[in-house]
C-alpha cells in the first residue's frame, strides 16, 4: 500500500450523526427556556427543490410518527451549513418559532405559510432573535438577540465545533472548491434555454396580508411593473405558493 493510499485511508468517511445530536440537544436547551415548546424529530437534508435553493430549514408539524404520538419535524438544510453555525442557530430558533405557534394554536404565517406576521415576530424575539421586515416575507429572523447571545453561547460553540461540511449550492455564492477557478463564471438565476421553455402568458395568482387573505390572479409582466397594496392589510400583493410545511 503506498504513501498515498495509507494517508487517505485515515480520513474517516463524512458524517452528521454528531451534528444530529449537537442540534438535539441545542433543540433540548431551547425547550429549557420554553416549556410549552414541543420536542421534535430534526432532520438534515436537502433545502433544494428542482435545482433551486427553497429553503434553509422548515417547521412540519405532525411528520413523524412515534407509536400512537404525532411529533412535528424540523428540517435543517444542508446547504445552510455553509453559512456557519450562527446560521444554522438562527435557523433553528427561527423554525422554533414556529413550533411554538404551533403549540399555542397562533396563526402566525398566512399565503400558505410563506408571510411571516407580528405575531411570528413576537415569538421569534421571545425566543433571542433580532428581527427584520423583508418585502413580500414579512418578519425574519436575522440572528441572535443580547438574550439570545447570553443564553446560547455553550450552544454557538458546540455547533462550531461539529459543523465540517456542508452540501454545495451555487445560490449560496460558495465556491466548491473544484469550481474555485470558475467562481467567476457561475451565475444564479435561470439559463437561456429555462427561460424560453417558460411558458407564455402563464397568469400567477398573487396575495395579501390578510388574516383572511385576498387573491387574484395576474400577467407576471403587469405585476412586475410595480408594487401593489392591500388597502386593509398596508402590504403588498405577493405571489402566492402553496406549501406542505412552513419555511
């Protein structure tokens, strides 16, 4: 056996199973705080769909089934391991957030999941996020709060420690490190040939803000001409996409 080979055979082989617990237990550090947080399955997989980058994590409540109980799913992407463990920290509490709604029956998205309202915002900050408002989202979390920052320091520091790798996207703006050298040619968004395979004139159906949201259906080059508000709501109309699970 040469040199090489020798030296190659003690990388040990990648894998997440010590990720999976870290984040357990960062999940059962969080419930500490909030009682009436529930305990869930975490999963890390993908947060692509169809080539695209969709999501950094989700909140599916009821997924897994444990004997006669139904225990919600917290999806931790992938490709968001890239981002580093602030990332994937505020990831988490983010879909916590959720969970939490969840278990106290508040409606705290609407259009399928997709705006995020106050009442999302009031949960994230309860729970050590800073907050911000994205155009068409609604409120987002965008990292940890003082409170988040004095209570998750042991946390932050166990997730450094154990996030080695993540899975490549070109929507992150990560250079793979076999593509380094044509990092300058990537490009996001779509190709020629995805572009002219679009169907024409295909009407979106776009929504509001509402607790009852209003929809209605409209040329994407009409609605791209401009932003259009919801006289009840103040906010603007936002293309509507249906979703299983919560991002």
């Amino acid at each position: 056996m040469s040199a090489e080979v020798q030296a190659e055979a003690l990388i040990p082989d990648l894998t997440l199973s010590e990720l999976t617990t870290v984040l357990e237990t960062v999940w059962a550090q969080i419930r500490s705080f909030h009682t009436d947080l529930p305990k869930v399955a975490i999963v890390i997989a993908t947060g692509a769909e169809g080539g695209r980058l969709k999501k950094l994590g989700h909140w599916a409540p009821g997924a897994w089934v444990a004997g006669e109980e139904r225990i919600g799913e917290v999806l931790i992407g992938s490709e968001g391991l890239g981002k580093g463990h602030r990332e994937v920290m505020d990831t988490l509490l983010h879909e916590a957030a959720h969970a939490l709604a969840d278990a106290r029956g508040i409606q705290d998205t609407s259009r399928g999941g997709r705006y995020h309202n106050g009442k999302f915002q009031a949960l994230a900050q309860e729970l050590g996020c800073q907050t911000v408002k994205r155009k068409g989202y609604g409120w987002d979390t965008c990292g940890l709060s003082p409170l988040g920052e004095a209570r998750y320091q042991v946390e932050l520091d166990a997730l450094e420690q154990v996030i080695r790798a993540y899975r490549y996207h070109p929507a992150l703006g990560i250079a793979a490190p076999s593509e380094a050298d044509q990092a300058d040619e990537e490009e996001e968004g779509e190709t020629e040939e995805e572009e002219e395979a679009k169907p024409k004139n295909k009407r979106i159906k776009v929504s509001c803000a509402c607790e009852t949201p209003r929809s209605f259906r409209i040329s994407p080059s009409i609605f791209e001409l401009g932003a259009i508000s919801c006289e009840c709501c103040g906010e603007a109309f936002a293309e509507l996409e249906l979703a299983a699970v919560t991002p």
